[in-house]
C-alpha cells in the first residue's frame, strides 16, 4: 500500500482505502498508510478537499472520512421501525445527500430489544451482500425533542410557535422562510433546526400544516400527531381486508340455535362480544349456569405476517376519542365482517363454561363456531327491561335478560367472596352536537348492565388464560401486579392525616384497600381517598408470563374479549386456536418466539391511547369552559406544589392551577412533608381534598389547560377531614383509572 516518498496517492487509491477500511479513517490515517511527509501532507489535505467538495467524500464524527453518499463507518442512527417480529429499523439522524436517506436494519446485542420507535443510537455500520446498511448497536442515545405541534402566532418581528403540550413549557422561534406558507393561529407540526441555541428560542421549521386547532375534530387530531398514533392503513393492508371480509367462514360448529345478545354502549363503534346463560340441568351443578361467551373470531380474518397484521401490531389498540375513532383493524373488518349484529351469521371463537351456584369456574370449552345474535342491545335497554321497564325490542328477549342476570348473580358471589379491588370513580362523557362542539360534560352512567357484561368478560378471560396455562401454550397474558412498599408506606402516611388507620401486614390484598374505602364512605373526602388509593396500584400491562392480576384477585388472568380493538387479545385468540387445534391462523413460530417485544410494545400502545384520550378529553372540558371564564365553581385541592394549587371542578372535572402568587399578598410556605401551603401570618392554608370556591380565570382549549383564582380568601378554617394530625409524605402522583 506504500508508495514512494513524495508521492501523493490517487484519487482512487485514497477511495479504495476508505471503502475496505474497518475503522474510521482520516488524513492521519491516509497519510501514515501510503507513507506520506510533512511536504506530502500539505498536498493530501488539498487532494481530500477537493474530493470532499464534489461530494466524493463526506466527513463524519471526529472528523473521518467516508465515501460520499454512503454512510458513515459510526453513525447516530434513529428508530423509525419495530417489526412485529422484533426487527428493528432506523435512518441517520443526519443525512445531507439528496433523496431519502438509506433505511438500517439496526442489530441489538442481548435476548431483549431495548429500542422502541423514537429512540437514537450510536452503531457501527457494515455492508451486506446485497448492499444493505447493517447497524450494530454501541450505544443508546438520549431521545432529543424530535417534533413540536402548536399553534403559529405573530410576537412584533417574529413568528412563533407555542406548543399544544401544557408539559412542554417552551416557545420556539420560526425563521421567515421556514414558515412553509403556514400563517399565525395554524396548527402546524415542526421539528427543531440544527442543535439549538445556546441563548433565545430555540428555531423550528414548519413540516406539515393541520388547519385550524379549533375546528370540529381538530381536537383528537391534535393528540393523533403529539401521541405519534399511526392512523393510516397501507393501501395493502386496506386490500387484504376488503379481501378477507369476504371469504367463506369455512368450517364451524354451528351455535346459531343459541341466541346471543349483545349489549354495548349506545354509541358503541363495534361489536365484538356476546352473551348467553340458561340454567344447568347438569345433577351435579344443581343451581348452577350453563354460560357462553361468544367473541369475534379476528384470527381467521387477520393471518400472522400479513401487512393487514402489521398495521394492527403497529398500533396496538383502538384509540376512542370523543368525536372519532382511531381503529385497530380497517373498517371492512372493525365495523362489517368481525361485528357481531343481530340477525346476520358471523364467525366466532366462543367460550362454553359450566359455573356453580356460588360462581366457581367448574370447566370451559373453546369452538370455533357460526353464531346468529338475537339481538344487539344498549346498556340501558337492557337495565331498564330488567327494572320492568321493556320496549318492543327486549320484550322478546326479557327471559334471556333475566337469565344472564341469573348467572351473574353466581359470579358476583364469587367476586365478593375473593373481594377485588372495589373502585368505582366517575368517567367524564363528553357530548358533542351535530356540528362537532360541546354541549355538555356529563359523568357516564354506570348499571348493573355493565357489571353483567363485565363478569362475564372476565369469566371468559379467566379460562382463557387457564386454558394456555394448562397446554403450557405460549400466550400473552395480563399482568398487574401488588403495590410496592414505598407506595403503601406513603398511602398509609397520607390516611393518618385524615385518622383513617392501614394495618400493612405481611401479605396485602385488594380487600386492604376495600376496608379503607368502606371506613370513608359516606365522608367528604371519600372520593380523595379513592383517588389516593388508585396511585397507591401499579399500572398493569402484557406480559408473556403469568403472574396474575393483583388488582381482580385473580391468579390466571388474559385478554380474550376484544380482538377487535386490542391486539392483546387477538394474540389469546391464535395462541388458543394453535394449542387446541381449531383450524388456521393460529399463532406462529416466529411471533411466539417474540413475545416479550410485542407484550412491551402493546403495553406501550395502550399507555399512548390512555394519554391521547386523556389529554383530547381535556381539550374538550377547557373548550367547553372557554365560555364560562369568569365564572365561579366549586374546587376540591388535587395537589400541592411549592408553585400553587391543583384544582379540580367538583361535577365536572376540569383539572387547573391555582398560582401560589394569586393566593394573597402574604407569604405562602410549602410543606413537602404534609402537602400543604401556609401563609406567614394569618396561618391560612391550603392541602389535599380541601374544597374551596374557585374562578375561571383562563381556559385554553388547544393546550387543555385551566387557571383559576380563590374566589374566596383562604382562611385556617379547613375542614377537620382536610387538617393533617401528623405529617405525612408526599402522596403518590395523580393518575387516571387503569383499565384491566
């Protein structure tokens, strides 16, 4: 590779070099390799400028070179891809070249994948074969802010951009010729330009504009794009499941003499559980049930590997949203072949069980089968039928309603004897005109109907995942799991301060939390308690082992009910269609050999779509108050802060701030220990669950949030319920009701 003294290699001999180099290479290297001098040096370095000038080469970190158009031998790459089966696939973070950047098959060292879409690492590249990028993971990067959506407004000379994310306290500063025809009061989405600056705004370009953020719907589109949620099929995911709506069921058990009734909510979006029950005439199950969980069989319709399985895989779940709906599945299957309506035959995988007077699970039974529902019921049809009251519609069905009554009354001896956790908080239902816009913000009715179809969702999951567990089955089970002890440490600090007693013994069970909630009932600050007991629990979640549900006092637990809008279940669904042999579209080697990424990866999802909804809900309440600022309210105390008070509008569930500088004009102390502000002189305090009057000072609808002022001085008149007796810890972090 030498060359003799003073003579500087050629154009090719310096590429070629850089090509076949492992490690990375620059005029050092080069020089050192062909035996260059001092005087060559000066000369080589020209010779890389003008290569590096037409683009022949390109320089990287720490100054090395490679061959232009090509990547870099180490390069930040970021995660734009996780396959179902685990592949992960990313970009260069940077890429200066025309065209697309190249896509990298990023290679993880270790049994677990540790990155997820979003994510950056620094990796060592190499060439296949074929010609493709092969990333081998150093090291996982930091995430760095890769998107802002907000709304563009005019500041003097400026143009800025104010983020829709009340979290993401920040502003950023649009340069004129980046504003991509986007004008002030737009919502955009823009991503930061270059590494930031050291002082001012941090500068964004506008890549894409949404419209008007308060349009009907714009609401849930904002949470879509802030949220990431994927919310376009493929075009061949949409032609396969146009395709397969319309294939023969094929080969079932025909259940079509039983007649399932499907009660949902009124404005349900799909249908994919039934139910039937009628008395045992079993000797040995004397006053027991014959019951039947009927599901939609998605797993005939949606086959592993398929693109129609991997758009469902890449969302998750179905995101609800009080104006749309993101689904799982297109809607040829969501809302026509896998919804089950009256009258029509469908393809179900259903759950036959025999339970015992006292709600004993005594053996289950999964067939594929055709079913034919009698007929497709709203929760307060059914409630109403059974309290006397039946339209035309359940007076032909009022012997099946009151039979299923019948068997839950079995099971709701069974759930009382094993006691879970009994939390019942109110859902806030936004109601929306014909045109898009609030007309109200109501708490959900809840009846006996939905704890009916409730138990025996959770009857049909129990034997479900007994099923897997008794073939030792690969599956995806439902986990939740005991509180930590910290958490229960810090529940039982925060009830002394109300004298409401928490014996921790050695083995904690729901039925703990159920005595606390019995004791408060009936008191002002039952509800509070409740919501403290909710952040004492550990958030559930997916996993391909079975460690049972803490929360349901269960020690088998899976999702099976709803494969239409949770991919959860559809994995129960082939897992159970391999083990027992029902027919195709059962789970495959290569998706149960990945298990744990999906279980990770679903578990993921769902925490997206709860915040999405979460937040878009939000943004509904503060739309909704928008017309009402000035108004005042009655406010409970949610949290404490050294910065003021988190308030929330008893009824209705707007959640603002109160600033500490609004509270007087004395000083306000913050104490950690009892999570509460007290003024300097008067002795005037404020702390968790106190209520106190509140005015709407501010309601901004694309940020969701509110702020309110006292609409009464504070005073030290706080309720007995209210004043700590001794001090306490800081109380666990709000959260919102985990969906089991």
């Amino acid at each position: 590779m030498r060359k003799p003294a003073s003579a500087l290699p050629t154009r090719d001999e310096i590429l070629a070099f850089i090509r076949d180099n492992p490690t990375a290479v620059g005029k050092r290297e080069i020089a050192r390799a062909f035996g260059l001098t001092a005087q060559d040096k000066i000369g080589l370095k020209a010779l890389l400028k003008e290569l590096e000038g037409e683009g022949v080469l390109d320089r990287g970190a720490g100054r090395a070179y490679h061959v232009g158009g090509q990547l870099p031998k180490v390069a930040v790459l970021k995660v734009t891809r996780v396959t179902h089966d685990g592949e992960v696939f990313g970009v260069p973070e940077v890429w200066e070249h025309p065209g697309k950047p190249p896509s990298v098959r990023i290679m993880e060292r270790g049994r677990r994948a540790a990155l997820g879409v979003g994510d950056r690492c620094l990796a060592r590249m190499d060439v296949t074969s074929a010609g493709l990028y092969r990333g081998h993971v150093l090291k996982k990067l930091e995430k760095r802010l890769e998107h802002v959506l907000g709304v563009i407004r005019r500041s003097g000379r400026e143009w800025r951009l104010e983020s829709v994310d009340k979290r993401l306290r920040a502003e950023f500063v649009i340069p004129p010729d980046q504003l991509n025809d986007a004008g002030a009061g737009e919502l955009v989405l823009a991503e930061p330009m270059g590494r930031g600056r050291t002082l001012g705004l941090q500068p964004v370009k506008v890549v894409e504009r949404l419209g008007d953020p308060f349009a009907p719907k714009a609401f849930s589109l904002i949470a879509i794009h802030a949220k990431l949620i994927p919310h376009r099929f493929t075009d061949e995911a949409l032609r396969e499941a146009e395709a397969s709506a319309h294939q023969p069921l094929g080969e079932r058990e025909d259940l079509r003499h039983i007649p399932f009734l499907v009660i949902d909510p009124v404005d349900a979006r799909d249908h994919d559980d039934a139910i039937w029950a009628t008395a045992d005439d079993d000797p040995a199950n004397a006053n027991g049930w014959q019951v039947a969980v009927a599901i939609a069989d998605v797993s005939y319709f949606v086959r592993p590997g398929t693109a129609l399985d991997r758009d469902a895989w890449e969302r998750g779940n179905s995101v609800y949203f009080p104006d749309r709906v993101v689904p799982m599945l297109p809607h040829a299957l969501s809302s026509d072949a896998c919804s089950l309506t009256e009258g029509t035959d469908k393809a179900a995988l259903v759950c036959l069980m025999q339970i015992g007077p006292k709600g004993a699970l005594k053996s289950w039974r999964f067939t594929r089968a055709v079913i034919r529902c009698a007929a497709n019921l709203a929760y307060e049809q059914a409630q109403a039928a059974i309290d006397g009251s039946s339209d035309d519609k359940t007076r032909q069905h009022i012997k099946g309603l009151h039979e299923l009554w019948g068997a839950w009354r079995s099971l709701l001896a069974a759930r009382d004897a094993r006691q879970p956790l009994d939390l019942d908080l109110p859902e806030k239902r936004v109601v929306l005109d014909d045109k898009g816009r609030v007309v109200d913000i109501a708490i959900r009715a809840r009846f006996d109907a939905h704890r009916v179809v409730e138990d025996f969702m959770i009857a049909a999951n129990v034997a479900a995942a007994k099923a897997l567990e008794g073939h030792v089955a690969p599956g995806v089970f439902r986990a939740h799991e005991p509180p930590t002890r910290e958490k229960l440490v810090t529940l039982k600090d925060y009830l002394e301060t109300l004298d409401v007693k928490l014996a921790l013994g050695q083995v904690v069970k729901p039925a703990l939390f159920n005595a606390v909630l019995k004791a408060v009932a009936g008191q002002p600050f039952a509800e509070q308690v409740a919501e403290q007991v909710l952040r004492t629990q550990m958030q559930a979640y997916y996993s391909p082992e079975s460690i049972g549900h803490f929360g349901l006092a269960l020690q088998s637990y899976a999702h099976f009910t709803s494969p239409i809008r949770r991919y959860a279940d559809l994995l129960v669904h082939r897992s159970l269609v391999r083990v027992l042999g029902l027919g195709e579209g059962g789970l495959s080697d290569e998706q149960a050999s990945h298990l744990a990424r999906t279980a990770e990866h679903i578990s993921m999802t769902e925490r997206r779509a709860m915040e999405a909804e979460r937040d878009t809900v939000d943004r509904y309440v503060a739309a909704y108050l928008s017309e009402r600022v000035g108004e005042t309210f009655p406010g409970r105390v949610t949290g404490v802060a050294r910065f003021g008070l988190f308030v929330t509008i008893e009824g209705l569930g707007g959640d603002g701030l109160i600033p500490i500088s609004t509270l007087g004009e004395e000083r306000f102390t913050f104490d950690e220990a009892s999570m509460s502000l007290e003024g300097s002189w008067s002795g005037a305090r404020a702390t968790i669950g106190q209520r106190m009057p509140v005015r709407l000072v501010e309601a901004n609808p694309v940020t969701g949030g509110l702020r309110f002022e006292l609409a009464e001085p504070l005073s030290d008149g706080v309720t007995p319920a209210a004043r700590p007796t001794r001090r306490g810890t800081k109380p666990a972090r709000r959260g919102r009701r985990d969906r089991r």
